[in-house]
C-alpha cells in the first residue's frame, strides 16, 4: 500500500489552519513515527487519513487513485487506534472484540479474536468486563482491536501511553513485527518508543513537514549543536534551549541544543530526543 499527500492543506471552519502545503509519501512496508507538539497539526493528519475529515485542499492518493473514490476500500484495509478510544464497560473484552470484528465485516472471527487477545496480553481477561480493566488493560484493548483482520494500514495514535515499561517494550516489538509487510503509522510524544522501533520519522509543527527521513538522518541534523555544561558556569545565553537538568554530587548539570554552542559548553552526541528539539527550537525562533 502507497499512501501520497500532495499539497494538503486542511482549514476549519473556524480559520484555524491545520495543515499548510503538505507533501508526503507513506510506503509500506514501513513503521513511521509522527512527531509534533502538541497543536502541531497531528491527528488533524490521521483524521484526513482516515477520512474522517476531508482536506480544503490538495489530494490524497492511495495506490494512485483519490481516496473520494477509494475511501470504502481504505477503510476495509485500515486498523486504527484514535487517542480516546471510547469502550463499552459492560461488554467483555472477547464480547468487544466480536463486536468489532462484526462491524468490521469479519466472518468466523473466533479465531482471530484469540490471536489478537493473545498478540496484546489479555488472555486472562478474555472474560472480564471492560469496566474492571486497568487503564494499561484499556489501552490495550484498543490495540487489540486495530489489529483485528491484520489490516495492512494501521495508525496507532498514543498507543503507549498507560502502559508500564515492560508492556511498552512489548508493544515496540509487536509493531515492529507488524509492520515487516504492512505500513504502520505511530504517533506519539514518547521518543524513545521512536527511536526503538521506526525505520522512517514525520516530524510537523504548525501544519507543516520539517523533516523526513530516518532517525539517523535526523540525529545527524544535530551534529555540534548539543552541548552540556554546570548550571553554575551558564550565562544567559540568546538561542540557548535547556532540555534537561540533572542533580550530581557536584552540582546541577544541563544539557541544552542551540545553533552556536556557549564556549563552557561541552559538545555532547545528540539523542534523538536532542535533535528533535533543536529542530523544533529553530522553528521557534524562526
């Protein structure tokens, strides 16, 4: 599957912008993160491919054809966990997931209800009620039920987020699998889940693409301009971004990104995390 974005632009009603000019091209098999701020123009993205929402501008391919005309088969090949998933508390969570499976046309669906429960460790819950889940449980569910009839597109918007760290290493793993033969898009504000598991990154602020390419493209991007040094030594220093500040025996120690690194400055390799927020911080003050 090739999904193409061809000078999208998305505005409300309201006049807000959500996204300007958009280009992109989204092959499988890959495993994608997104990445932004928080109003950056996320899950107004996922919306439109979806098609939940349709774009005041620019088009949306898949396989080459406008999704006008192949929103129905998209659908019927699309798994997608939104960030606030509503679930029926009074429905198990194998009843739930039949339920899905149902609307999802899916015929005998025993099987793959089993597999799913069991991809998302919830076998021991099979038969409890959704109510009694913990928030972990929950999301998982939600997962559980993108996967149903091993789509070949899936978006997966926070899917992390209330898991413990043994579960998210899990789920790194399950979508990393995932996505050897299917395009796999996760969004998320947990670097580290990024940077375990996604071959390709999307990183957009107010509507627009900033970068695209691999992790190790965009580490390389940071290459001299993340620094560390005593808070004690720091001046106030213009273009200067903190990003972290860590309590020693020998005092506060920073770590910051910025275009010209301050002379008591250490050169330190960048994270991605680093060059995720010098990129966005040179955004900023553009």
């Amino acid at each position: 599957m090739q999904i193409e974005l061809q000078d999208l632009n998305m505005t409300y009603p309201n006049g807000k912008q959500a996204l300007q000019h958009l280009n992109l091209a989204l092959k499988a098999p890959s495993l994608i993160g997104l990445l932004g701020p928080n109003g950056a123009g996320k899950s107004t993205l996922m919306k439109l491919l979806v098609a939940a929402l349709m774009p005041t501008g620019g088009a949306i391919l898949v396989d080459g054809q406008p999704l006008a005309k192949t929103e129905h088969m998209l659908k019927s090949k699309l798994g997608y966990l939104p960030q606030d998933f509503g679930l029926f508390d009074e429905l198990t969570v194998a009843q739930f997931l039949d339920y899905m499976a149902a609307l999802k046309g899916l015929h005998d669906s025993k099987k793959t209800i089993q597999e799913v429960i069991r991809a998302v460790n919830l076998e021991e819950k099979a038969k409890a009620k959704i109510r009694t889940l913990s928030g972990g449980q929950r999301q998982r569910v939600g997962i559980a039920q993108a996967l149903l009839g091993n789509p070949p597109f899936l978006i997966f918007d926070e899917p992390t987020v209330g898991l413990d760290p043994e579960e998210r290493i899990h789920f790194r793993n399950l979508f990393s699998r995932t996505a050897q033969d299917r395009l796999v898009l996760l969004s998320t504000h947990i670097i580290e889940d990024v940077q375990s598991v996604c071959n390709q990154i999307v990183v957009i602020d107010h509507g627009k693409v900033l970068f695209t390419g691999t992790p190790e493209k965009l580490i390389q991007t940071a290459v001299g301009h993340v620094g560390a040094f005593w808070e004690r030594d720091a001046k106030q220093e213009q273009g200067l971004h903190i990003t972290a500040r860590v309590n020693t025996s020998q005092g506060i120690r920073c770590r910051a990104v910025a275009d010209r690194l301050p002379t008591y400055a250490k050169v330190e390799e960048p994270s991605l995390e680093d060059a995720y927020l010098y990129l966005i911080s040179r955004e900023a003050a553009q």
